[in-house]
C-alpha cells in the first residue's frame, strides 16, 4: 500500500506518493533525482549514503522513507549555501581529499553531523565518528586532513 | 548468467593485464555525427575524420591532432582522450600534459575522456599505463598543435617560425612584438586543414627542467562537482522514461537453470520480464519495485548445482591443479641444482595469498539506451572502446552504432576490465524499449565480480657458508608474474610461474601478482637473512645492485632511522622492511607493528614509504596514491579475504569482508624521490608491494613467529 510521506528535502516541501518501506536512499535519487547520495553496500555499513536528517547522521540505505515522514533532510545538493560552500566542502578541497570521490558526499556530510556536535574534536574523536564511512581508494589521512582544518575554520570565523 | 557476459580474457589473469592489441578497424558510417564538446563547441565529424583514425590511438599508433584536440573560439582547448577516471588522477595528468606542450594554463583545458564517439582509444586503463603512454601521447598531439599553429603564424607574418615564441596561448614575435592568440587563429580555416595532419612520433616534448605545468600539484579538475554532489557517476545517470533493472543470480557459481515460472512477475503491474536462455531479469519503475518482482521470479526458480571447491582447501586445490611443464617454462640463470647442493644452509617455505575482492566503492553500473537501432550506454568501465566492442559482438550490430561513456566512476583498482552491468541494461532495454539502469548490488558486486588471484608461492633458498645467497628458487602457481623476477644478485636462480585452474574467476588488481609475489621474495628474503645470522637491510643490500631500489630503501631506513628501532625491537612491538620493483617504478617500506597478544592482532603503527617513478607530474596526487596503496596494502596484508564454500561466497559484505576503516590508519610518512633523468612512470600500483612483507617481517621481529599467508591475522591467533 503506497503512502503519502511529506519532506523537507534542501528547503523545499516535496511530496511522495510511494512504497513506505523503500529506503530513503531511493526516493532520495529515483524519485527526486538527488543522486549525490550514493549506494555503497545496502546494509549502512559504508556510510557513502550518508544524508543528515534533522541535522542528525543518517544512513539512508537503511532508512525506510516512512521514518523520514515530515523531516528536514539534507544531502549534499543542499549543502552549499548558492556559490558559497560549505566549511567542511571547502576543506576537502583544500586539502586535495578526493580520489574517486564516490564517498566524498557522505564523509562531507558525516564531518558536518560530527563539527555540528563537536566543532573541536580530537583526532581520536574524528576517527570514531568517522570510522563508518568507508574510502576504498583509502584517502583516509587526507580526509582526516580535510576535517582537521574544517574544524579550525569553523573555531575561526564561527560559521555554524 | 549467459556465458558471453563473461569474456575468456577476464578468466586468465595473464591475459586480463592491459593488453594493447589492435582493434579492428571502425569504420564510420554515411552518417554524420554533431557532438557538443567543451564550452558549447560544436563539432561535426565527418566522413573525412574517420572513426577509424580515431580508433588508432594505442601503441604508439598514429592519429591527426583533430583527434586528439580542438581549439575553441573562446580561447579553451578541449583534448580528447579514452582514459577512464576513477580516482588515481588522469583527468588532472592529462590536462597538465596538454597545457604543458601547449604552453596555456591548466584551466584553459577542457578533457574530455572515455566517450567512444568523441576521443581516441587510448587503451584500457589499466597497468599504470595512463602516465608512460597516455601522457607522452597528449604531449605529442599538443606540441604538435603548438608548432602548427606557431607556424601558421608565422607564415601570416612572413617571418621564420623560430623567430617567435608562446606563452598563455599566445604567438608573439619577439623581433616585432606582434601578437596572435590560438582562439584567433583558429578561427581560419587553414588551422582545420593543419590539424588533419597525423601526430608524429618525434615532436620534440618540453625537457622535465622547464616543465611549468607539469611537475607541479594540480588538483582534480572537476572536484567541485565531487563535493557538491553534481558530478553525475555511472550509478547516478537518469534518463527520460527509464526503468531499474535486477538480474537473477544463480544461487552458486556454475549453476544452472532447470526451471523457472516467470508468470506471476510477468502479471505484476508496471514489471517488465525478459528471459533469453539462462538470462532472466526485470525491470521496473523502481529499483524497489524491481527487486520485488525479481525475488517472486526467484521463488519459482529450480537450479542444477555442481560441486566447487571451498576456501578452506583451496590452496591444495591450486597446488593439486598446478600446470608447472609444458608451457610454463622456468626463467633460470647458473645451475639451481648445484646451487642448493652447494649452500651450507638451504631453506624450503611455502607461502598463500587468499582471493580478494577491489570492492571499489561503486559497484558495478551501466545504463542503456536503444534508439533507432543504436545503442547507448553510460557503464563503469576501463576501457570505453572494450565494452564498445564487447556491446556490439553481444547484439550482432556494427560498433559504429554503439556508443560507449563512461562518467568519470566511482573506483576501479583493476577491478572494472569488464562491463557487465553494460551488456544486462542493454539486453533489458531492448526488450523494455525504455532506457534501463543496472546497479549492481555490493553482495552482487563480491560474488560476480572476479578476484585478485590466490597463490601458493613456493620458495627455496641457499646460504654458503659467508651467509651469502647463492640458490634462488621460486615458483607462483596461480597468482601470475608480475614481478616475479628477484631484483637480487644470485649466481643459481629457477623462477617459474604456473597457471591452474582457478575455481574463482580472477583477474587485474592493482599490481596484480607483484603483491604476491613480493609478499613472498621479501618474506623469505628475511627468513634467509635471519637464517645468515645479518640485519634484513644489510642482507638485502649485500645482494642488490639495482641503484634506483639501492636508494629507495636507503633513503627509507634513513627516514625511519632504521638501526636504532630495530635495536628497540620487543615482543610486543617490531619493526620490518621490504622493498621492490615494478612497472618501472621502485618503493621501499619501513613498518611498525604492535603485537596485541590477547587479541591475537597485529596493530600496524607506522608505515615509512619511500617511492621513486621518474619525474613526479603531480605531486599531491602521487602522495594521494602512495597513502591509498599503503592503507589498501593493509587490508590485503591483515584482513582481507574472500570465503566461499559450494560455489557461494561466504562473506560478501562490509560485516564479513573486512576493508580498511579510520581507526585502521597508521601514521603514514610517505617520502617521493623525484628523479628527473629517465621518464615518468605511473604510481597508482607499486607502492603498494612492500606493505604486506614489511608487516610480516616486522611481526617475525617482534613475536619470532613467520607468517607465510596474507590475510595475516587468522593465522598469528592460532600461533600464539
């Protein structure tokens, strides 16, 4: 039985007629075309499907649409504020911290859950919460780079 | 599964390294293709630039510079090529390397890469081949280019070519200061008449010392799409009215299908269902939808299995199935016979490499699209061309009316040779009649995928009575012989390299079999130098006279100060090193492990890496490859593994198979030699061959325990 599951998708109100068991990550790129979130693994365990859901970390994969029912989600589309990007996208960029850059959508997103928090994290901290998104081109020092400086920038001029 | 999804080659991993032979020809039909490139270029190729040329641009084959570049009106440049992105850097490389013979700034560059109507075939990418070919290639068309246009100058201005130089896309006369930019000139038509001229093998190419472009850090140009989410990967591409495609899977490799009701799917509202022999697959309007019809048609299915060896025997399975006469033929020097007769000491080892698995982040993906009897598809692959070629043997059509594309995709490390998600869209689609995505699944991905090779690697070595090596044997059965050659001086040498029969399919990884293989020579290298009674780095250098590992290993030791950590060794904490050298390239690793005897695991601390490949052409990105082959190195060395057991995979997951995470990274000092005297070799792969042994080595250090298999771990827990 379909259902009718209201969002707040990057500010704007979208509604969906659908299966309430289908993953968020589905409608997410199927129905609205917001294909920056990616499938990695279908079981939450890679974290490329990374969006923030109430300003919270959350593996879309494993999300089934219903939950996400009249919440605010954000993927990577809606990061940027227009041209200006956000802190933690700068830094990545700064700092070189892509490869393939098919987890680079959900690391950025986790790193932002994670400043939000905890905007002067410890090494040991970033490592932890960070420890659920997967690179396999294994970029990890040059993420842990991108976040390190992300969280300087923020202590700096005090961006939220 | 049809038996033409997968090809011969991918089942030999000899055959299934980059191979660049000759395609047949393509040639173009009456029709004229209209393409838009670059910054809203419009090009019409016609029948006078045949596909044909374009195909040619491997083994140093010749192709115009029309084929390899455009000169737009606004003053960019788009360059061409079939290399494939997927995250080792092509796409900055070659753009340096056009701007740099160019003589214009990298962002005047416009790549346009792996689409088979519009670029060259510059072959598979594949066996860090990108940078002692493809680079050279781009240069020579954009010098080329630069002295065609330099002389059309100069033939504007009546006055010798060498009277006038370029900077920044502009021709000045140095006598007259006359000026004329590249976006000026080609807006005359004797630019397109030049530009139809072959690219010569001997244009002469900017010397490394006044190298502007190249030589230095320049990041991905499209990496503001990355982080924005607007970079569209193969799994992200839509198209108007397409349907989501699921396959059924055989339940065990090498089963068959006896019978299957495809009725109540077929009755399924908005479901199509296409059979064609052992082929089954639907597609829906969603992929949810369409894995919701696939596992009804799944319920009806009835499979006939055979009988496939598991994980746990597999390594007597290959030994037992080895091949070592007929073909394979051992490459000797002196007499291995008499030197093990004459050694004081002679050591016997065999060591085991488990399969693994690329798992690149994206698993396998493809689109198609069929219109008026043309088929397109955006895929995940190496090599364009390949699945251009593959595409159009499959639906018996002329290659001129298949399109290949692939989106700049979500990683690959050997692991992408074939596209098979391309062939199963296609086959949905044309029944469908709607464009069709197939995304593979990870569980898909990890059991129809092939693997990196398992080996067993026999090693024998004999000391005389100084400690000196002078018996050398070594056979790899299975794995391949990447780097199978000992770079050591030693008077009696046997190195075979035996193929079997792989109950796996298996095929490229990065480096192959020198991860293997080096695993093993390095491994057993220690366990001789232990044997000797000497330090592993004396022992290794007495016996090395190759100056370009000669420095990467000293210059490693140095770096790690090699001497007083391996004075500080303890039980619980051990260093190691190995070295090694391949596809032209030379790395040397120090390691620090910590041995936590409780949990039976071996932490790696730090990895000190020194790597050498010629002249560095992008600096960040080359530390960006060291550091993932180093961390992709660890996985293989201590977790990785595939299980299997019936003709299924036992762990085809993230829960199961166990890739590197955060709290895996060890500090990394990775230290690059720039050596500018000989030419630029790639470094996307070798660094990643002396991970595994250093570990290993370091783990004997500390525990005295060898461990002679990769994965490490399950085999240190049973010896402590």
């Amino acid at each position: 039985m379909d259902a009718t599951i209201t969002l707040n998708v990057n500010g704007k109100e979208r509604t969906i007629i659908t299966d309430p068991e289908r993953p968020l990550l589905d409608v997410l790129r199927e129905d609205l075309h917001l294909t920056g979130a990616k499938y990695g693994c279908g079981e939450g365990r890679c974290g490329t499907c990374t969006v923030l859901m109430d300003g919270r970390k959350t593996l879309s994969c494993v999300t089934p649409v219903a939950r996400a029912d009249k919440k605010t989600i954000t993927t990577i589309e809606g990061l940027a504020d227009g041209d200006s990007l956000h802190p933690v996208q700068q830094a990545f960029l700064d700092e070189g911290a892509i490869q393939c850059g098919y987890c680079t959508p959900g690391m950025i997103l986790s790193a932002v859950a994670l400043l939000k928090n905890n905007p002067q994290p410890t090494d040991e901290q970033i490592t932890e919460w960070m420890n659920g998104n997967i690179c396999r081109c294994n970029g990890y020092t040059k993420i842990l780079n991108a976040i390190r400086r992300a969280a300087a920038q923020i202590a700096e001029v005090k961006i939220p | 599964m049809t038996e033409n999804t997968y090809t011969k080659e991918m089942l030999e991993p000899q055959r299934s390294e980059p191979v660049e032979e000759p395609s047949p020809e393509i040639k173009l039909s009456r029709r004229t293709f209209v393409q838009m490139l670059g910054t809203g270029l419009l090009i019409t190729v016609t029948q006078g630039v045949s596909l044909g040329q374009r195909a040619r641009g491997r083994s140093g084959q010749s192709i115009t510079v029309a084929a390899r570049l455009h000169i737009n009106q606004d003053g960019t440049i788009t360059v061409m090529t079939g290399k494939v992105e997927e995250g080792q850097g092509p796409r900055a490389q070659l753009t340096q390397a056009a701007a740099e013979e160019l003589r214009v700034a990298v962002d005047q560059i416009r790549l346009v890469m792996s689409d088979t109507a519009l670029v060259p075939d510059d072959g598979i990418t594949a066996g860090s081949r990108t940078t002692p070919s493809t680079v050279p290639a781009v240069r020579r068309g954009a010098a080329t280019a630069r002295e065609l246009l330099t002389r059309l100058a100069a033939e504007q201005w009546q006055v010798d070519s060498s009277a006038l130089n370029v900077r920044n896309g502009t021709i000045r006369n140095r006598t007259t200061r006359q000026t004329i930019t590249y976006a000026d000139l080609a807006k005359s038509k004797d630019v397109a008449e030049a530009f139809k001229q072959s690219i010569p093998s001997d244009v002469t190419l900017t010397p490394v010392n006044q190298w502007k472009a190249l030589g230095v850090s320049v990041p991905r140009p499209n990496s503001r799409d990355i982080v924005t989410g607007a970079h569209h990967y193969p799994s992200d591409i839509v198209r108007p009215n397409m349907l989501y495609g699921k396959i059924l899977r055989p339940p065990s490799y090498g089963a068959t299908l006896t019978s299957i009701d495809l009725s109540k799917a077929e009755a399924m509202k908005d479901v199509v269902v296409v059979r064609d022999g052992q082929f089954i697959g639907c597609a829906a309007p969603s992929s949810f939808r369409a894995a919701q019809a696939l596992e009804v048609i799944a319920k009806t299915a009835s499979w006939k299995t055979v009988p496939h060896p598991s994980s746990k025997e597999i390594f007597s399975y290959l030994k037992k199935h080895a091949r070592t006469g007929g073909r394979s033929r051992p490459r000797t020097s002196g007499s291995i016979d008499k030197g093990l007769a004459d050694a004081s000491k002679v050591l016997s080892e065999t060591y085991e490499v488990a399969y693994i698995q690329h798992t690149p982040m994206e698993p396998r993906a493809a689109i198609a699209e069929w219109k008026d009897g043309k088929l397109t598809v955006w895929v995940g692959i190496d090599w364009p061309q390949r699945a251009q070629r593959d595409l159009a043997r499959t639906f018996q059509i002329p290659a001129e009316r298949v399109r290949a594309i692939v989106p700049d995709m979500g990683g690959g490390f050997g692991g992408k040779h074939s596209g098979e998600a391309a062939e199963e869209a296609a086959r949905l689609a044309k029944a469908a009649g709607r464009p069709v995505a197939v995304h593979w699944t990870r569980a898909e991905e990890f059991t129809w995928a092939y693997f990196r090779p398992a080996a067993v690697i026999e090693c024998k070595g004999g000391l005389d009575a100084n400690g000196s090596l002078i018996a050398w044997d070594f056979t790899n059965i299975n794995a391949g012989g990447a780097a199978i050659d000992t770079p050591y001086n030693i008077a009696n040498t046997r190195i075979l390299s035996a193929s079997s029969d792989s109950p796996l399919r298996q095929g490229a990884y990065r480096c192959l079999a020198a991860t293997a293989n080096n695993f093993a020579r390095e491994s057993f290298m220690d366990e001789l130098a232990a044997a000797a009674g000497a330090d592993p780095l004396a022992f290794r250098l007495a016996h090395l006279d190759n100056p370009r590992i000669r420095t990467v290993l000293e210059a490693a030791a140095r770096h790690f100060d090699w001497p007083t950590r391996r004075k500080k060794v303890t039980a619980d904490i051990g260093v190691g090193l190995a070295c090694g050298t391949e596809k032209n390239s030379v790395v040397a690793a120090c390691v620090e492990v910590g041995i936590d005897r409780k949990q039976g695991e071996i932490k790696v601390h730090q990895v000190c890496e020194t790597f050498e490949c010629g002249p560095i052409q992008n600096p960040a990105n080359l530390v960006s490859q060291v550091q993932g082959c180093i961390i992709m190195g660890l996985g293989a060395a201590l977790r990785e593994e595939m299980q299997f057991e019936d003709g299924k995979i036992l762990n085809a997951g993230f829960a199961g198979y166990l890739v590197p995470r955060f709290k895996d990274v060890p500090k990394i000092d990775v230290h690059l030699i720039n050596k500018t005297d000989i030419p630029s070799a790639g470094g996307g792969e070798t660094p990643i061959i002396a991970i595994a042994p250093a570990i290993a080595n370091a783990v004997f250090a500390a525990t005295g325990i060898r461990i002679r298999s990769m994965p490490m771990r399950s085999a240190l827990l049973k010896q402590l």
